[in-house]
C-alpha cells in the first residue's frame, strides 16, 4: 500500500509515525488574488498546491504534505475585485502557529514553499522564528525558485526578457494550462508591461529582481491585472514547469534531510 503524504488524510497514529521517521513538513502557503481578465483568482494557490502535490508524491516516503495556506498578503491588490488579504502580523503569526504546532508534534523538518511574492519575506520571518522558538529546522522557498525551474523556464521562454514572467504571465499562464485548461480564458489574454523598469528596479519571476525593492498599488502598474505576456503560454510550457519545480523542492527536502544541526553552544 503506498505510503500516505497527505497530512489531512491521516489518522493520529499515522502522524505520530510519520514524525517518528526522517521527514520533511512540506507547508504551501499563497494568496486570492487578481491574474488578469483571464485567470482565475486562485492562481497563486493552485500552482502552489499542485507543485507541492507532486512533490510530495513523488518523495512519499520521506516528505508530508500539510494542508495550504490560503489567504495572504496582498493589500496593494485591493483595487482589483476578488483579493483577500490578512495583515502582516496575523500572517506571521498564523503561519508561525502552524509551524510550531508542527513542531510539537515530532516534525524536525519543515519546508515553507510559497506561490505569492509578496509574501515572500513574511515566509523567511516565519522559517526564521520556527527555528528560534522549538527545536526544528525550517526553512523558506518560493516555487519559482526551487532548483532547476529557471533553467527550464529559460529553455522556452518567448515574452520578454525583464517582465515577461512576472504575474498572470507566461509564466502562471503556463501553469494554469496544464492543470485547469477549462478555467483559462485565452481569448482575453493581454501583454502588458506596467512595472516601469529602471536601472535599479525590475521584477521577473525568472530574471529575478533589481536591488531596489519596492511594491506600488498594483492599479497603478496595471490595468488588466497582468504584468507580463500571457499570450505566450502553452500547456506543454506548463507540464516543464511543474515537473521542475516539484523536483526543485525534491531535491530541497533531501537536502533539509541529509542536513546535520549540532547542538548550540552558549559561550557567555
């Protein structure tokens, strides 16, 4: 019988053993959110979910995949019907809360994998309280970040060099296709470059980011939602995507895994 990963499925006799075992928590966290007129609003989060899925189900033995994080921060989106956002404190702490809890159960590792950039430095402040306050390891990584995906990004990509990945792009677009093609609308697909990069400013999901760091009310970058060229997507971009990011945090998990903490030394 296959081994069981998904945290909400399991019994607590199968979380206690689960624990018991050499075993990385994986946590997705993301956000509701605009993507455009032809994306749905939960595209942070259904990318995010489904990376880890397969992630986690492909790494049975060794990896738990513990229920979304659905709702994060997004304020500077509020001009767009359909975003829900928490503050940052309650983010922080809600995320912190169930890393802890965690924790408490027997998990030493814990892998925060996060589909919303702005919750991006929220995310390393809970990884970095998780390890301050119990005696776990966790840590923090965006999706499109984990190893190998820029490469296979890179390998196909037709929108422009600085911004043609960045929001409801061909990016997510991408994504969204391979998983829930009913749910795009194509036909509505717009280019739109909004962001206004500079010599120190520019943002691109794989291109990365300009020194300067900054969000302005997404109204005021965009009038479709979109920041990127959606109209590049295909599914078959998306099927690349998934299968490297889901391997990228893979190989993360084994890393966290193979990773030794020796104990602190208090030298006062």
């Amino acid at each position: 019988m296959p081994a069981k990963y998904r945290y909400g499925e399991m019994t607590w006799p199968e979380v206690k053993a689960a624990a018991a075992r050499p075993c990385v928590a994986i946590v997705p966290i993301a956000t509701l959110e605009d993507h455009g007129p032809h994306l749905p609003i939960d595209t942070d989060l259904l990318l995010c979910a489904s990376v880890c899925e397969l992630a986690a189900s492909s790494a049975a033995d060794r990896a738990l995949l513990v229920p979304p994080i659905n709702h994060g921060y997004s304020p500077h989106h509020m001009d767009f019907p359909g975003a829900i956002t928490i503050g940052a404190h309650t983010l922080i702490d809600y995320g912190l809360d169930v890393c802890k809890s965690l924790a408490h159960h027997g998990f030493e590792r814990i892998l925060i994998v996060n589909g919303h950039g702005s919750n991006a430095p929220f995310v390393d402040i809970i990884a970095r309280l998780t390890v301050v306050q119990t005696g776990a390891l966790a840590a923090a990584v965006s999706y499109w970040a984990a190893p190998g995906v820029r490469e296979a990004a890179e390998s196909f990509r037709e929108s422009d060099p600085v911004g043609g990945m960045n929001h409801a792009c061909e990016f997510e677009t991408s994504l969204y296709l391979a998983l829930r093609p009913d749910l795009v609308d194509m036909s509505r697909a717009v280019r739109e470059l909004g962001h206004r990069p500079s010599k120190n400013y520019w943002t691109d999901l794989v291109a990365g980011e300009g020194p300067l760091m900054m969000m302005e009310h997404w109204s005021r970058l965009s009038e479709s939602g979109v920041m990127g060229d959606p109209t590049k997507a295909t599914p078959g971009k998306g099927r690349k995507l998934l299968e490297a990011a889901a391997n990228g945090i893979v190989e993360l998990v084994d890393e966290m895994l193979a990773r030794k903490s020796p104990p602190r030394v208090d030298h006062h």
